[in-house]
C-alpha cells in the first residue's frame, strides 16, 4: 500500500476507530459495573491513535519519538504503580498537569518550527494561518494554566503549600485579571507580530499562563481542590482540543472536546453535592480563619474523650453501627484496620454500615477506593441520603478522621461557613464516637460542636492506633 | 455553502462537546476519581500531535520541545490509564467475592 493511501484513507480510518472507543469507553466509565471495561477500551483506542500517527508520519527519524515514549512510559508507569491509593487526588492532579503542558509545548513546538526555524516573510499569520496561529497562542495559554494550576492543587493536596490554606494576595482579583488580559493582549500581539518579532511576544504570553495558573489556584483552600482539579482536567482537554487546530487532527479536537465537557459536567456535579456554586469555589478564600464568624467561639468547653476499652464496652451491647470515614483514615492508612474491627463486630452480631458522604476524603469517590482497597463489599458503603435517615435508630457512630461533614452548624446557622451543605447526621446516633488526632479545626476553619454533644465521645489519637486499640479491645470482650 | 477547514473543526468541537456532556448525566460519587482520573488520560491524546512535533535528527529546539511534549503526554496517558485500572479493579475484586 502506498504511503498516500495510508495517509488518505487507513489513517483517518483508525482515528475513527480511536474516536469510537473513546466515547464508549467514556460512557462505560460511567456506570460501575462497566468501567474497568471502559478504561480499558479507551486505552484501546489511545494506542490505536498512537498507531495511526506513526503511520501517517512515514518514513521519519523515529529516535526522537521512541526515546520521548520510552522515557515517559517508564516515569508513567513507575507513578501509577507505586502511588498509594490514599494519594490518589495528587496523582490525577499531577497526570493532568503533564496533559496540559504537553499542549502547549506542541503548539509552540510547531510554532517554533514553522515560523522561528523556517523563517518564512510576513507575519506569524501569514506563515503558518490565521487560525493555526490563534490556536496555538489558545494552547499555550490554556495548557499553561493547567500546568502550573494542577502543581499547585497538588501542593495544596500534599498540605505541603501552606497547610492548603488559601493564599490570597492583596487586590488578587485585579492582579489576576489584569494578567490574563495582558496574555490575551501578547497572543494577539504574537499572531500579528512579524514571524522574527514574535517570538517574546509568545515567551510573554507562556509565563504569563504559567503565572495564571499559580495565581487562579493558589486562594482555593484544600477542601476544594477536587473541584480544581476537576475544572483543570476539562481545560486540559480544551488545550488538547486546540492543539488539534493547530495541527488540523480532528481526533485531537473530538477527543479534547469531550474531556472538556465531560469534566465541565463532573465539576458541576461535584459542586452540587457540597452545595456550592463554581463561582464560589473559584472566587476562593473559602475557610479562611478570619475570626470574624460572629458570636461563635472557637473555643471548645465541655468536650468528653474515652480510651478504646470504654468505646469498646459500648460496642459490646451495640445492635448496629455506622462508620463515617474522613480524610484522617486515608492520612493514617487505616482502610485495613478499619475493615478488621467492622468484620469482628459483624461476627459479633452487630450490623454494620458505611456512611460515606459525597466528598469524603480528599476527592469525591475517594473513600470508596480506599474502602475497596480494603475489601469492604460494596453494599456496605452507603450514600449519605440513604442513610441519612438510619441515625435516629442507630446504637454507635464511629467517626474516624471526619469534621466538617458531620458538623450539625451546616444546618444550624445560616452565617456558617459551610452553611447550607449536606451533612451526614450522625449526632442522632445514641453514641458518637470521633477518633481524631486533636480537636484541630478541618478544611472549613471552624469548630465542630458534635464535638461538644453530650452523646459524642472523642478518642484522640492517629485513627490507625486507636482502632488496633479498639480490636484488641473487642477481642477480649 | 462550503466549509473550510476551521469551520468543519468548529462543527466537530461543538458536537463532540455535546456528545462529552451528555455521556456524563448520571454518574454515582464511587466514580468520580476514576473517571476523572480516565478522561484525564483521554487528554492525553495530544500525544498524537507531540509525535508530529519531533521527527528530525538533529537536536533543533522544535524537536526538543516536541520530544518533551512526548515524554509529558506518555506519563499522562500511561500513567493516567494504569491509575484508573488499579482503582477500579479495587471496585471489581469484591464483587467476586
């Protein structure tokens, strides 16, 4: 077969294929019982793409090509193999950071090429056209962004950026708005710009996106961070998209296009399970311990706390419990620990259930990742409006490295910053106990008067330790 | 009525967009991280143009900033689609059991 049918008719074939399996796979990866599948597919249809590019290249120096996939395969797979699953969040914000990056390095990689390298008369419009060349100005802007935003949120994951507090600048708006107008001003200023002029007016425009990015993510606290990485991941998919003008590849735009909607729709959904608009997050400076927060004090005043073997004899006569999990039993790696005492209190008689509210953790879905890493069933984790209405007739809450979730001011005082979200109503339980390293405030910044019930029982201590604590205790009983 | 090229792209953006919101109406919060985390790596199909990007020897700065572009969107698309599969075959295993 010659190359020029290769090029006309098998390649826009394979893509074709490529572009089948990636909505497929994406609709599989929707549903539970299909999304391993899904996954799979859509790795398919990557590796056909993959496929299909070489071929449409032809005879071309391939070393480049092989050693940039070999390296990156090896770095790829040696992050995905060895993550714990309780990192997860940063590694989906790490992968994103490298999707977008790789965007806009394409765009100007074909920028440099055609106008720096090939030197041709004219303006940057006019050697490699007018659309290819704001698109390419687009890609660079929007994979900037992504770049330096997903590093950030991965920071701010990591607590290693300020504890995730947010930052926020003085006039941060105005700072930020301004430097995303002066980027579009230096994109524009690029398109038009004679080909040998351009080229810092292209460098302005990429540190100018990589500032962005520092600057949109840096005053969201750590609370909201999946949502960030949610909107990143949708940008991402946009850089891919107009990559895909650039170099005229309708399965760059498909596939680009529909991450991008697709993540768009998973922000929002994610926004509406915390109660939030997008603009709210986004705006950011949510849970800034601003002091401000009227009459209420941060103080606690009259909060109890028990060791294991008094948890323990509570749990002896206890007909059914519900075990909330929170970020404190990702950080404390207690997934396993946690499955052991439930299976031991199951042999006992009790019923035992899985609270588990929308985000939980550190990322929507992160804790029945953790909980299936632990062989929890998969029936046994409920959603928090199905069990919303058990509390009232359950013995024992064990709340393990939980805060603001199961705070009962969300529902209380309008003024609150984490008013109107759904929380899991674990204060009408008759027992409460809250295993927590300390009575440290969580994401929101402000007091929990669970804490403060008469029915809540604090266990202080890393979740891991005081659950050992607590099989050891009801293995005596 | 003829369409140009960034037309006909325009009409393939909008609708594949289209098709993108509407795959993702109804989706239980157990799948958020993976599918995020798999779309993540859908984006990843950048690669094909990163491969376009670097197919001459000699090291000019256009094949380095296409080979980079290679190395960061095999980590994404490798890493992303090898850590989806680790989390769902979490989802999986007990359902044998």
């Amino acid at each position: 077969m010659s190359h020029e049918v290769i090029q006309s008719t098998v390649v826009p074939i394979i893509y074709l294929v490529s572009t089948v399996l990636f909505i497929f796979g994406i609709k599989r990866l929707s549903k539970v019982k299909t999304a391993r599948q899904g996954n799979t597919l859509a790795a398919v249809g990557m590796l056909l793409a993959i496929v299909g590019a070489l071929l449409e290249l032809g005879t071309v120096d391939y070393r480049w090509i092989a050693g940039g996939m070999i390296l990156g395969t090896i770095i790829g797979a040696a992050f995905a193999i060895r993550v714990q699953m309780t990192s997860m969040p940063e590694m989906v914000a790490l992968f994103n950071g490298f999707g977008g990056i790789a965007s806009a390095l394409v765009a100007t990689s074909v920028y440099w090429k055609l106008v720096v390298q090939q030197g041709g008369a004219g303006t940057v419009a006019e050697v490699i056209g007018t659309d290819e060349a704001i698109t390419v100005m687009l890609s660079i802007l929007i994979g900037g962004i992504t770049f330096t935003g997903s590093i950030v949120a991965l920071m701010k994951l990591q607590g290693s950026l300020k504890n995730g507090q947010p930052i926020l600048l003085p006039a941060r708006h105005f700072i930020t708005f301004g430097l995303l107008f002066a980027s579009i001003v230096f994109g524009v200023i690029a398109v038009v710009a004679a080909g040998s002029d351009s080229v810092q007016w292209v460098l302005l425009l990429a540190g100018g996106a990589l500032i962005l990015g520092i600057l949109l993510t840096i005053p969201i606290g750590g609370a909201d961070m999946p949502v960030v990485v949610s909107l990143l991941n949708s940008y991402s998919g946009v850089a891919a998209s107009m990559a895909g003008f650039v170099i005229g590849n309708p399965l760059l735009i498909i596939g680009g296009a529909m991450v991008g909607a697709a993540g768009l729709i998973l922000t929002q959904i994610m926004c509406v399970a915390m109660n939030r608009s997008l603009l709210n997050v986004l705006v950011g400076g949510f849970g800034v311990t601003d002091g401000a927060g009227g009459g209420g004090s941060d103080e606690y005043t009259s909060v109890t706390s028990c060791g294991p073997e008094e948890a323990a004899m509570v749990l002896e006569d206890a007909e059914s419990v519900i075990i909330i999990p929170g970020y404190g039993l990702a950080v404390a790696q207690a997934q396993h620990a946690v499955r052991e005492l439930a299976d031991l209190l199951k042999a006992r008689g009790t019923k035992v259930t899985y609270g588990i509210h929308p985000v939980a953790g550190r990322m929507p879905g992160h804790m029945n990742v953790l909980l299936a890493e632990a062989d929890v069933p998969y029936e046994e984790l409920l959603e928090m409006d199905v069990i919303n209405p058990e509390f009232k007739s359950t013995d024992v809450v064990i709340i393990l490295g939980a805060n603001d979730v199961v705070n009962p001011i969300a529902s209380k005082d309008p003024t609150s910053p984490i008013a109107g979200m759904p929380i899991l109503n674990a204060h009408e339980a008759r027992s409460v106990f809250v295993v927590k390293r300390s009575l440290s405030p969580g994401y929101a910044g402000i007091k929990n008067e669970l804490f403060e019930y008469d029915n809540t029982m604090m266990i202080f201590g890393d979740a891991k330790k005081v659950l050992q604590g607590l099989i050891g205790e009801v293995k005596d009983l | 009525m003829t369409l140009g090229p960034l037309l006909i792209g325009i009409y393939v953006f909008v609708l594949a967009s289209f098709v993108g919101f509407e795959m993702i109406t109804k989706v239980p919060p157990t799948l958020h991280t993976p599918l995020m985390s798999g779309a993540n790596a859908i984006s990843g199909i950048t690669i094909v143009g990163a491969v376009a990007a670097a197919t001459t020897a000699p090291p000019t700065i256009a094949n380095i900033l296409g080979a980079l572009a290679i190395v960061t969107a095999t980590i994404n698309v490798v890493g992303g689609f090898l850590v989806t599969d680790r989390m769902l075959r979490m989802f999986g295993k007990k359902k044998k059991k």
